[in-house]
C-alpha cells in the first residue's frame, strides 16, 4: 500500500491516523491493498480530511463499499483518537481482473 502525507515528517499523530485507515482497507477482502494510497490531511481544529484511492476487484458493488468505508474509517478515527472526520474522500482508481 501506498501511503501519502502533505507533510514533511511523518508526526505520531498523522502515523496513527494512517495506520487506522490502513486497518479499515485491510478488513476489506473486497479491496487490492497493494495498489491503494491514503492521503491524510490534519486541520488545526483536530479535524481531519482522508482521501482513500483504491482498486476494487471486479464484481464488487462499487456504490455499497464505498459508502462503507467511508463509515467505517470515520467511526474508527473518531473511536481511537479525539479527531473528528470532516471528509473521507474514496476515489476507485480502477478494477482488478
């Protein structure tokens, strides 16, 4: 897996972060992990915004896992640390053969 920060060094906050989404992809069997990137950025109000570009395998309801990730990265972020999820952008790059 890809992963991307708009920051210089990687902070212990924006490493966790990473790391929950990183989890949320996983859990997903419907998802090629090697070829995803997340893309985290941190407001000062503990806000966060994250952009999930994914590879999906063929077959998959696209729409239904979409929304499901978005739910389930925003519940865990926000259940693991005092952030609180702005925007979980997920972005299908392409399919899997």
């Amino acid at each position: 897996m890809k992963t991307i920060v708009r920051f210089r060094k990687l902070s212990a906050t924006q490493a966790t972060l990473l790391t929950i989404v990183m989890m949320c992809l996983k859990d997903l069997n419907d998802i090629v992990i090697d070829d995803c990137e997340v893309h985290v950025t941190i407001e000062e109000d503990c806000l966060c915004t994250v952009t999930a570009l994914i590879v999906i395998k063929r077959g998959v309801p696209i729409i239904s896992l979409c929304e499901q990730l978005q739910k389930h990265i925003t519940e865990e972020i926000e259940a693991m640390t005092p952030f609180t999820v702005d925007k979980v952008h997920v972005v299908v790059k392409h399919l899997a053969m």
